[in-house]
C-alpha cells in the first residue's frame, strides 16, 4: 500500500545539490490501472498502481534493461523525465521532490510517504511547501503524460 501525500513547490531549498539525486524516465503502458515502466538510475522497474488518491495498491517488479527497452516501445503519451532529490524529514519520514524536465518544466512537486493514513492526515508539511495537490489528480503522472501541448 502506497499512501502519500503531493505539494506543489514553487521556490526550491537552497543547497539542493547536497542531497542524494536520482534521475528517472517513466511512461505508461495503461494508465487505468496504472501500469508504468521506470528507469531509475541503473534500476528498471515494473509498477502496477490500483485506484486512489492519497492511499492506492503498489506493486513493484524488477525488470533487466531489454525488457525496459522492448516496453518502453509500447509505452503510450509522453515520457516524464525528472530529477528526484530526497531530502530527510523528522520521524523518518522523506521528501521525494521531483523537478522535470520539459515539457513538464518548470513543474516541481514534493510527494512524502507514509506508514498510516492517520500520520498522513496529521502531516503539518514544511513552510517552504505550497499548495497540497495529493487529491488533485491532474498531479499525477500518469495524467501528465496525456497531456496535450
């Protein structure tokens, strides 16, 4: 069960470049359910997402390079291409702040996951986060990547 909560960001934190950073490519093969292919580094991941907002299934299976490359064929709308910086909160907690790439650009969102709906209902988030999109699914990315330019 994957529960998080999504912040759209509109001033990144100073000193960005201290924290560990993962470049990752994605895009969707169905996008109801959510199946998505992820290149995260030199990880290669298959992911099936159920239906939800805050709170959805996740199911996450590795993959090899050529089984990436063979879906990544098939894959449907725009790739989303991203740097994701982790930063640490307290309690264990994680920043994942997302910047993008064109044509998505100059999008920012920071997603937090986190063990209950109840600690992620009492979350007070950092002052530097903007406005909670986590119910808005124009936020999601498998939204983006149908969108029209």
């Amino acid at each position: 069960m994957e529960i998080e909560r999504k912040f759209l960001i509109h001033r990144l934190p100073e000193n960005l470049d201290v924290y560990p950073c993962h470049i990752i490519e994605q895009a969707y093969l169905c996008t109801d359910p959510v199946v998505r292919i992820r290149r995260q580094d030199d990880d290669f991941i298959l992911t099936y997402k159920g239906a939800g907002l805050m709170s959805r299934e996740e199911y996450n299976l590795p993959l090899n390079v050529q089984a990436y490359e063979h879906l990544r064929a098939k894959a449907d709308g725009h790739f989303i291409r991203k740097k994701r910086y982790v930063l640490p909160l307290t309690e264990g907690l994680n920043i994942e702040l997302d910047v993008f790439d064109p044509p998505f650009a100059p999008l920012v969102l920071a997603e937090v996951e986190f063990p209950s709906e109840e600690a992620a209902k009492a979350f007070v988030p950092p002052s530097w986060f903007g406005e909670d999109v986590t119910y808005d699914g124009r936020y999601h990315n498998n939204y983006l990547s149908r969108m029209k330019f």
